[in-house]
C-alpha cells in the first residue's frame, strides 16, 4: 500500500512537468546559450576519451568558471544528437522531475521526524506532494528548466535535495546498520556533484546544520551547544569551496564593468529578495521575463522601499531564530530561503535579477503554506460543499500556474518572441532591444532593426559604456549595408569612445576608410584592431585587402596566408591570394587559387 501511493505521487509529478513543460522541446537557443553551447568547442564531444572529457570540464575558453558536471552534461547532448535543441530540453525536464521526485521523499521523510507534531505527521503524504506539486509546477521555475544553459542551476539543486534526503537516511536510520554509513557517502557524492555544477551549492553545509539542529536534534541548550562545537566543520567546507571558486580581487574588479557598485548592490539585493517572493506567489506571465528592470538603490531611503526590505528580511530571521523551538519547520523554511541566496545576492558582482536563481531557494516555500491547506481542508471534512470549494480553489490554482508556464514555454519558443515579449516588459533595458535588433538584422528586416538598435541606444543611462559600444557598432554595420557610409562612420567612431578596446569598430572605420581610398588611415584602425584581438582571421583578410589597393601583393599574400592558418572564410582567403598573383602577373597561380576558392568552405 505504502509503494503504490509512492508510485501515484511519482506519477502524478512525472505527468504534470510533461504536460505543462512539453511544448518546451520546440524552443530555440537563447542569450547565455550560445556562448555556453552553441558556440564552445570545448563541449564538442566526438568520443568517449578522457582527453576529450577533460576539455569539456574546462567549460568556456578563455573562462574561469568552474562548473565541470553541467558543462559535461551539455557535451553528452552534443555527442548524443550535436545540437538538436529538444534532446537539451528533454534532459532539463527530466532532470526538473526527479528533483520533484526527491524534494517529495524528502519533506515526506521530514514531516515524520519527532521534532514535529503529530499532526505533520498524519498528513506526511498530502502535505509532500502538495508541496512539491506547487514548487514544480510555479511559473518562476521556467528560467531554470526551458532556458537551456541554466540546467546549471537545475542540475545543482537536483543533486542539493539528493545530499539533503541521502543525508537525513543517514541521520535517521538506527542502529549499528550498514546502511548509515553507505548513505552519508550518497550524501557526499550527491553535495559533491551539487558544487561541481554550481557554486550557490555552497551553501548546502550550512543548510544541513541549520536542518540537523531545527528538525532532528531539536533545539535545546544540549544541541546547541552540540553544534556549535560542529559548526567548524561546514565553516571549513564553506571557506574551502568558496577559495576554491572565489578570487576576491577578480571579483571586485568586475564591477568595473558593471553598471552599479558593490554598495549599489548589496542595498539592492533586499528588494530583489521580496520581489523574488512576489513572484513566486503572484507569478503572472505579465510579470516573468529573462531580463528585468530593476530600479538600483543608492541608498537606504532612495527608492524607500529599501531600507524596509532590509528590515522585514532581518526580522524575518530573527522570528525564525526565536521560534526555532516553538515552529522549527517554519523557522527551516525561512532560514532556508535567505541562506541560500547569499552567493548569489551579496558581493559578487552578478546581474542583479534572475528569475532562475528562486529554483533551489523556493524548494521549501510552499511547505508551511501546504500544512496549513490540508489542516484547513480537515478542518472543513465536515462541511462537504466548503471542502469541496476549497480543493476546487487548490486544483485551480495548480491548474493557472500550469497554464501560466505553458504560456511562457511559448515566449521561448524562438529569438524574436523572447526578446519582442522582453522589450515590452522591460522597455528601459538596452539588451532587450538589443537582441531583438540582431534577430531583425539576421532576417533581413533592416528598418525593425535600425528602430531596436536606436532604442537601445537611448536606454537606461545605467547600462555599462561596453554595451553602448556594441550597438553602436551594429548600428555602424547596419549603416553599411545601407550605403549610408557617413552615418556608419560616425557610430563605429562612438563605439571607440565608449570601448577603445573593442576591436571590432576599427576594422569597420577601416573598411570605410579604404572605400574612400585613404588606404593609410585604413591600415591604422586594422592594424589597431590586430593589436586588441591578434590572429582574427577577419582582421588579417581587411588588412590584406587594403594592402592589395596600396599595391603591395607580397603583403597581402603574407596576410592571406595567416588568414589560412586560422579558421573562417578560407574562400575569402584564396581569393585574395588569386588576386594578389594576378597582381603579381603570375596568371597561372592565380588561376589555381581562383578554383581553389570557388570549392573552399
């Protein structure tokens, strides 16, 4: 009997994340994705060699971030089917399913813990599942499962709950069984794997602590004196990965890039903690987007609202210290909720809003909220047609936020309405319409574009210079392919001034410079864009081209050549040399390599 109502439970998970999450597999690639998947060669996996593997671990070139097990999950997708998009769903949806799966043994485990009361303990399996049900089935949790990249943040919390129910086995299971110590190995594996994939994984020691002395010690002068003698081991392990992932001087240093301050920040960060909330228990599509405009604090009364933030979440702790005794599964829960958004809401320098980051920390959300539903409906056994309005209430709401998801599946579907739905949401935000200009662009549809990029440009003054510059540089482009060279030259001269150190502005000034035959001033801005991105393949092809006009054939053949050592246009490359020879009056070399370029790429 107990099996089957397991079996029910799991079925009931396993259909509701397939019907509401299904329509996902027709989604597209987007933003992080490209630069993550679709565009790194480190998770190119051609075999099953370890040389290979360990390339995958190493995740994005030239990119200290140390997440090996999500980068290697995404190379056993691109070794299985390369880059069909829908097996990449098809893992994240099941991945979102067995971390219900696990979530539910473990509130359901939880709940028969002595610590509690007996009412918990008779509703143990309404409670779970309604609980899981909630969390699995709430619109915040699309970032995390249909936006494909940040299977980093549900992969990490898939392998959280597992430490944290392998755990609890462990601490639970009595006598001198061989089970015990079998389990607390699953339990370091799993924590193991959780901070191999992501570093808010962290947290997982404090959380086990918190969770040891709340609901399975109980909180007494004994225990807390237990623990606080322990407290030194999750302290090393904390400080241990956080070296591991951290270096504070390269962190910092961020910032410089970013449009807010460490200060701005963390006064921020607050806000963004009960807005978090608010759309976990309002989540309205009206209100779920990739990118949100948040409004920065710059101090404790500038917006007001900040200064209350901080003062509701520090009284929130405080209620769930004091009533640790009293309520300890409330107390968890709270405890639990801001704990573990420390990494990602303190001092390092991330964006300051993801819907993503609510997947772990909303595990715990609806559990009190679940035990007051189903003592309420026990209340109401009595009353049939209240008991039967209030699971109808219940069933509706589960049934909305299955909707809801559903509907932002579809906003996921492809480029153009992620970032259509983005920029009407977040009409101040210069990426939205950013992006929304590069799917104009690609398809051809100049004007839509030129409209975006101009929005773009006069966005939030907050938004950093480097990404001024990048859309000025495609306006440059844009202008380009209009004939429009005067309008070009003036936006690629703006990208220069907000980011001198972005290369590719000057190898636009110089295509514009040689069309009107100032080949020198030409030569500069490559040469000047050679010099920031050395070895670009584009780079090397303008600058032989340019010296091609200046009448220099043996240069542009030297340049050619180094284009041919790189990879890109290689039929670019061959052309240049057949013109370089012909040049040269070597007609039949240049002959050979005019065949050679129509058959290249």
């Amino acid at each position: 009997m107990k099996y089957s109502r397991f079996i029910f439970a799991f079925g009931i998970l396993f259909s509701l994340v397939v019907v509401i999450y299904g329509n996902s597999l027709d989604g597209s690639w987007h933003f992080d994705d490209y630069g993550n998947i679709v565009g790194n060669p480190n998770i190119q996996l051609k075999s099953m060699s370890w040389p290979e593997i360990e390339r995958s671990f190493q995740g994005m070139p030239g990119h200290n971030i140390k997440r090996p097990l999500a980068y290697f999950s995404f190379a056993l997708n691109y070794f299985l089917h390369g880059y069909d998009v829908a097996g990449y769903h098809v893992v994240n949806i099941f991945i979102h399913f067995v971390t219900a799966v696990f979530l539910f043994l473990f509130i359901y485990r939880t709940l028969s813990l002595p610590v509690l009361s007996s009412t918990s303990v008779e509703h143990s399996y309404s409670v779970a599942l309604l609980t899981t049900v909630l969390w699995a089935v709430n619109p915040v949790q699309v970032g995390a499962v249909t936006y494909v990249v940040q299977r980093m943040a549900g992969m990490a919390a898939m392998f959280y709950i597992m430490a944290m129910y392998f755990y609890l086995i462990a601490r639970t299971t009595m006598g001198a069984s061989w089970r015990r110590p079998l389990f607390f190995v699953f339990c370091f594996l799993s924590a193991l794997c959780s901070i191999l994939t992501k570093a808010n994984a962290a947290m997982l020691p404090v959380s086990l602590l918190i969770f040891d002395l709340l609901l399975i010690q109980g909180v007494t002068r004994e225990s807390i004196i237990r623990t606080t003698k322990l407290i030194a081991i999750p302290l090393f392990l904390v400080t241990l990965i956080g070296y591991y992932y951290t270096n504070i001087s390269i962190i910092l240093d961020g910032y410089n890039h970013r449009p807010f301050s460490l200060t701005e920040r963390l006064l921020t960060e607050p806000r963004v903690l009960l807005f978090y909330i608010s759309l976990i228990l309002y989540p309205l599509t009206s209100r779920l987007t990739l990118l949100h405009d948040f409004e920065l604090s710059r101090g404790f009364f500038d917006p007001w609202t900040t200064l209350p933030a901080i003062l509701i979440i520090f009284f929130s702790m405080v209620y769930a210290i004091l009533t640790a005794r009293k309520r300890p599964l409330v107390s968890f829960c709270i405890l639990f909720f801001f704990l573990n958004h420390l990494i990602e809401g303190s001092f390092i320098p991330l964006e300051i809003v993801y819907e993503h980051r609510n997947y772990l920390l909303s595990m715990f959300f609806f559990l009190p909220i679940s035990l007051m539903v189903v003592r309420a409906m026990e209340h109401f056994a009595r009353r049939r047609t209240l008991l039967a309005f209030f699971a109808a209430f219940v069933i509706l709401v589960i049934i909305i936020q299955g909707v809801t998801v559903y509907l932002q599946n579809g906003i996921y579907k492809d480029e153009l309405s992620l970032w259509s739905d983005n920029a009407v949401k977040a009409p101040n935000l210069q990426r939205p319409h950013h992006n929304l200009a590069l799917d104009h662009l690609a398809a051809g549809r100049l004007d839509e574009a030129e409209r975006e990029l101009h929005w773009a440009l006069v966005s939030r003054d907050d938004v950093s210079r480097i990404n001024k510059s990048i859309t000025c540089r495609y306006l440059g482009l844009l202008y380009r392919m209009r004939a429009k060279d005067d309008l070009a030259e003036r936006h690629f001269r703006k990208a220069v001034e907000n980011n001198p150190y972005y290369p590719e502005p000057y190898q636009g000034l110089a295509e514009i410079m040689a069309a009107r035959a100032r080949y020198e001033e030409a030569q500069k801005y490559i040469n000047r864009a050679l010099s920031l991105a050395p070895g670009r393949v584009d780079f090397h092809l303008t600058l032989g081209i340019i010296l091609l006009e200046k009448g220099q054939p043996d240069d542009a053949i030297r340049e050619a050549v180094t284009a041919l050592k790189g990879q890109g246009n290689f039929s670019l490359a061959y052309a240049l040399l057949a013109k370089a020879y012909e040049m040269k009056h070597n007609k039949s070399v240049s002959r050979h390599f005019k065949r050679i370029a129509q058959h290249a790429n």
